[in-house]
C-alpha cells in the first residue's frame, strides 16, 4: 500500500521533483530572512559602536 502511494498513481517522476523543490524553496524562504536580518542587526550594531566611540 505504501508502494502505491510512494508511485503516486504513476506520476512519480513529475510529483516527487516538484515537492522536492517546493520544500527547498519553503526552506530558503524561512532561512534567507533569518541570514539578511542578522548580519543587519550585526551591521548596525558595527555602527553604532563606531559612533559612540
């Protein structure tokens, strides 16, 4: 039964990609912000350290 839906009616090979790559670009939609954000917030804290010395 697992097989069975594992081969997804026979479309496979169109269904497992597209769920591949709709995972990755979920993932990178959650980790590229995250990544920007910080090095922002590092970035500005730089600055700030630059002017109150």
């Amino acid at each position: 039964m697992l097989e069975h839906f594992f081969m997804m009616g026979g479309y496979a090979k169109y269904i497992w990609p597209a769920v591949s790559i709709s995972l990755v670009l979920l993932a990178l939609n959650i980790w590229w912000p995250m990544r920007c954000s910080k090095r922002l917030l590092q970035d500005l804290a730089a600055r700030e350290e630059g002017i109150n010395e």
